[in-house]
C-alpha cells in the first residue's frame, strides 16, 4: 500500500510532533531536577519539571483510577482515533486544517503515550508576564494542541468571512 502525498503529510506531521515532544521531555526528565527552576527570560519564561498525574493543569489528578483511565487514556485515544479517521477520509480539508489536526493528533498521543509509560505526563514550560497573565506548566504536546485548535479557530472565521 502506497501513501498519497497527503497521507504522507498527514502522518509526517503527527510523527514530527510526537518526536519533538518526547526529545523535550527525555531532556527536561535528565536534565532538570523537580524542584528545580531555570529562568530563560527573566522570570517571564521559565523551565520546571512537574509530572502530572491528571490533565490540563492536572485536572482528574484526584479522579480514582477506573475514571482516570476512563477519561485520560480510552476517550483520548477514541476521540485521537476519531480524528485521524476523519482527516484521512474527508479530502476537502484545506492544508492548514490538516496540519492543525495533525497536531492535535501528534501532541494527543504524546501525552497517552506519557501516562501509560510512565503514569505522568512531563510538563515544564511556564509563562509569567504578571499575577494575572499567566500560564500552567504545559509541555511541547499541550502547545501542538493548542496551536492546532488556534489554527482551527482562524480557519473557520476565515471560511465564513469568504463566504459572507
């Protein structure tokens, strides 16, 4: 079976993503002690290590474990499943859709990936302009998903504008 140029880009993206997470994380896990902090700018950008049990900003870290495993492994990897199914057949996404779901997708697996090797996910990005604009921990697979979801999001006021 041979891959279309688009499955290729679709694949290569989900791969680059998780491969640019776990390099980040094996650095971070060697690297940087857990109650260690690195300042890159100032105090505004910062590098921790923090393993999260749960998920965004360790939401269902205190979940008992059958609702854990409900919640932070099967439906991710159903909905992940769901995605990836629906990119390959629906062939009138634009290439930014593509890439957008890709790294959903990617930045998705990478964090399942975490918390059924190790039981947690590695975060150490931390963003603080002041008391008010800041940001939780979050590691290089929540920021695929997040850009993801921004691309989305300007894709689709994009369609309805030229459509306006």
């Amino acid at each position: 079976m041979t891959l279309s140029k688009r499955s290729l880009y679709i694949f290569s993206t989900i791969i680059v993503t998780i491969v640019i997470d776990q390099i980040s994380k094996i650095i971070v896990r060697k690297y940087i002690d857990s109650k260690e902090v690195i300042n890159l700018i100032g105090e505004y950008f910062s590098l921790h290590n923090v393993e999260n049990e749960g998920a965004f900003l360790g939401m269902g870290s205190d979940l008992n474990p059958t609702l854990r495993i409900i919640l932070l492994l099967i439906l991710p990897i159903v909905v992940l499943g769901y995605i990836l199914r629906y990119i390959l057949k629906d062939k009138n996404l634009d290439n930014w859709s593509l890439f957008a779901f890709a790294s959903i997708i990617g930045g998705g697996i990478a964090n399942v990936f975490d918390r059924v090797a190790f039981g947690s996910v590695t975060d150490f990005f931390y963003i603080r302009i002041n008391d008010i604009l800041r940001t939780g921990i979050f590691n290089m697979a929540d920021l695929s998903v997040t850009t993801g979801m921004i691309i989305l999001v300007i894709v689709s006021f994009r369609k309805k504008k030229e459509q306006s």
